[in-house]
C-alpha cells in the first residue's frame, strides 16, 4: 500500500497472550519490542526460543526473531503502538479483589516514553474502569501531552481496550480470526486501535466505547461460568440419586432448545475461574448468581476430592493414577487448575500410592514435594495402577481404547470414555454422604 508506514510497536508482557500477539504483530511486517519484566523470558525470546507451550509459537517466533522482527528487553523504548498484556490477578486480601497494579506499572513505564501520535491498548483482563484509571495515571505522569476525555482539543494520544478471547492451544489462529471488541475512550481513539488490529485480524472488529469493552470481556467469561456451574451441579445431583450424569445432559440436550455443558472437576484457569469475581467486585448486591456459580464450581473441586477419595479408601494397596495436571486439554498451564488441586490433594492423603501422569509437565510442581506421589508416564501408569482418575480430557488419554482400561476402577470427571463400564458406585462404597 502507497504510504503505509508500518507503526512500530511495543508489546508490555510476554506472557500466554503477549509473545503471540507480538509475535503476530511482527509476522504482519512491524518492527515489534517485547518488554517483559523476567530476564529469563526476555533471553529466551530472544535466542529465537519460547517459554510456554502453544502450538505452532516456537516456528514463528523464531522466524520473526531471525528476521530482526521481534526484539525483548526489559527496558522500554518509544513506540508508535504500545500493547499492554500483562497479568490482572486478584489482590491478596483473600476478597478476590482485582489487582491492577501490574497494569499501572505498565502504564507508568509507556507513559515514560509517550509521544504526540501515540496509541495506548490494553489487553490484559480488567475490570471495568480501568482503562479511564490507566489514562488519569499517563495523564498525571505526563502534563506535557494532552489525553482522551481530559480535553475538549484534540488530543496527543490515543487509548483503548481490547479484550482477548483466545482458546490455549488455538491461540495463533484465534489471535487472527476471532471477531474482537475495540473500546476507545474517545470514538476517534477506537478507530485509532481499529486501524492497528486491521493489520493482523481478520475477524470482524466491532468498536465500542472502553467501559462497555471491558465489561464485555468480563460477561463472556461469567457467562460460560455460570452454565457450567448448571452442569457440575447436575453432576452432583447425580452423584448422590445414582444417576449417570452425562447420560442424563445427553438425552437432555435432544431438546431443541437445551445445550447444557459437560461437567468437569471444577473450574480452572486464569480466566472463566478469575473474572467473574471481577463483576462481584463492581456490584456486589446485583451479583449473586455470579457469585453462587463460583462458589459451585469450586464446591466440585473440593466434591470430586471426596469422592476420589472414597475410591481410593475403597481399594486398599492398589496404586492411583491421576491422569492430568492442566486447567484444560492439551495446554502445559496449570494456573488455577482444579486437576491440579484434586491431585495434589489425594496426594497429600494417599502419599505414594497416587500416582501423577501429565504429558504436558517437566516436573510436579512444588505441593507435590514431600508427599511421596510421583510422576510417572502414561504407559506405566495402565500397566501398573488399578485405580484411573480422570481429571484432564487430553486427547492422548481420550484415545486410550477400553482393552486397556478394562478391569480398572475409573472415575472419569470428564466423561472422556463413555464406553467405561460403570463402577458399581454403592458396592465400591462411594456413595457419598452430601
Ligand atoms: N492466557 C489466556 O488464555 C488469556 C486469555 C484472555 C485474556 N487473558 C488476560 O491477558 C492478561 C495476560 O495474561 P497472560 O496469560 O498472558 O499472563 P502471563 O502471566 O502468561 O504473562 C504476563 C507476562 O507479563 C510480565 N509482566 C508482568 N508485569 C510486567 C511489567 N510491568 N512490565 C512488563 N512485563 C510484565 C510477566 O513477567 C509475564 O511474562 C491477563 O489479564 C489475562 O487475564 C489471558
């Protein structure tokens, strides 16, 4: 395109959502440096390597590095496009506050180096507020330029927020191909942030205003908890009257106008578990099906630990092979991850006879040590073990065939093998008392 000069880009956070997008940003021709806080990630990137697995990132991230494309470094430089992608947790007040102070340091570091013509984004998941929040802190640190909203002229810089709703595991194709919410403090800085993500996405990109932007994302996610809170509970119900849950959703979901979601072992990741919370924190007197959703899909955790370990008491001797460690299939992040809990849990209770397979994990992590459990592979693990908990649907385990599983006690909260014939729950003693 005649005229097109490619802007150049800073992308703050080289996490699970920065390093592909800065990845990405660089492929469409950018010249892009990735800021991260960690010497090691910053090394790492830049020997052409990667520091988490996602499929397909370690080719293109050593190609854009190669082609001197993508740069890391700890230390920022004037950019015309600052991305800002770093972790909102909550605050450690046990409230599950949200704790955007990784969002603010972010901001003080771009607000260092902030020119007239510049474009602000935030990624990172937050709640809603935070982006006029990040603008006043800019504005405070920078008198000399004028911002969005504190101006009636035209202002020198531009701010947006743009949430990401990419699936781990897809994340290079979602990255490109989801339809994104683009919301500007002001129209003009939405379509300043929409002309960038036209670079390098093509799904439909909607522009909004910033609050409703960051509310968006925070309802995606509060959504999805919330119907599979509806299936966990169903999956308890089921439990105690003795009924095969995913039996029931099947013939359920022939209704034309039922969809309900599989159940699982709780809620996990950084995400659907984490940004609820964030509504409840706006409005905690408006929130309590929100609420009551978290609670229940954290009560499921602490459900299947019970009743794996009904199981495990049940079979004296015989070793436990808990099958999965991540938040989800087939992802290395373990975040928040209820198979990890669970698993950490029977470990803690049942020493060495629980018994860890996880493809995706070098080693256990830490809550593992001192409690006698071990890693083992997943061959192993069917030659040896009598016992098969289900905790992660990684699809190395949903093709094991049944010849190899059959004799074994399975408790699958995944319902990965509907062709598992079912453990006579009461003979087996674990019918659970709640
Ligand atoms: N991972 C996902 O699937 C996903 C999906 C949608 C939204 N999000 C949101 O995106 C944001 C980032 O998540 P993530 O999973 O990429 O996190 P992450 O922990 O994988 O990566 C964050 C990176 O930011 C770095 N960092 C922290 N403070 C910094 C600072 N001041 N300057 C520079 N670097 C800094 C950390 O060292 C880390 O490498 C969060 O708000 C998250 O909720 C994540």
């Amino acid at each position: 395109m005649m005229g097109d000069v490619k802007p150049d880009v800073c992308v703050v956070g080289l996490g699970y959502i920065g390093l592909p997008t800065a990845a990405i940003i660089a492929r469409a021709g950018c010249k892009v440096l990735g800021l991260d806080v960690s010497q090691h990630v910053v090394d790492t990137i830049n020997r052409g390597e990667i520091h988490i697995e996602e499929v397909d990132l370690d080719g293109l991230v050593h190609g854009v590095v190669q082609r001197g494309l993508l740069r890391a470094s700890t230390e920022i430089a004037p950019s015309d496009v600052f991305v800002i992608a770093v972790p909102t947790p909550f605050a450690k007040d046990g409230h599950h506050t949200p704790d955007i102070s990784y969002v603010l340091a972010a901001a003080t570091q771009v607000a260092a180096v902030l020119k007239a013509g510049d474009t602000v984004i935030l990624e990172s998941t937050s709640p809603v507020g935070t982006t006029d929040q990040m603008r006043d802190l800019m504005a405070g640190l920078r008198p000399d330029l004028k911002f969005p909203g504190k101006t009636k002229e035209t202002p020198d810089v531009s701010i947006a927020y743009c949430p990401e709703r990419v699936l781990p595991g897809r994340i290079l194709e979602e990255l490109t191909n989801n339809d994104r919410s683009i919301g500007g403090i002001t129209p003009r800085c939405a379509r300043k942030a929409l002309a960038f993500y036209k670079r390098f996405v093509r799904g439909t990109c909607v522009t909004t205003d910033a609050r409703s932007a960051e509310m968006t994302k925070l309802v995606e996610n509060a959504y999805r908890d919330v119907n599979i809170a509806f299936a966990n509970e169903l999956s308890m119900v089921a439990d105690k009257m003795g009924l095969d849950v995913w039996e029931v959703i099947r013939l359920a979901n022939r209704h034309p106008r039922v969809n309900i979601l599989q159940p699982g072992p709780g809620v996990g990741g950084h995400c659907i578990a984490v940004d609820p919370w964030f509504i409840v924190a706006g409005a905690p007197d408006e929130t309590p099906l929100i609420r009551t959703a978290r609670n229940v899909n954290d009560g499921k955790m602490h459900h299947v630990v019970a009743k794996a370990s009904a199981l495990v008491e049940a079979h004296p001797g015989v070793k436990v092979a808990c099958l999965g460690l991540a938040f989800k299939a087939n992802i290395d992040d373990f975040r928040e991850s209820p198979a990890r809990y669970v698993a950490a849990s029977l470990a803690r209770k049942f020493g060495a006879r629980i018994n860890v397979v996880e493809p995706y994990a070098g080693e256990l992590p830490r809550e593992f040590e001192g409690t006698g459990a071990v890693q083992i592979d997943l061959d192993t693990a069917l030659e040896e073990c009598g016992v098969l908990i289900v905790l992660v649907d990684h699809d190395v385990f949903k093709v094991i065939p049944l010849a190899e599983r059959s004799g074994k006690v399975v408790y699958d909260t995944r319902g990965i093998w509907p062709d598992q014939p079912g453990v006579d729950v009461a003979a087996a003693g674990l019918r659970l008392a709640s």
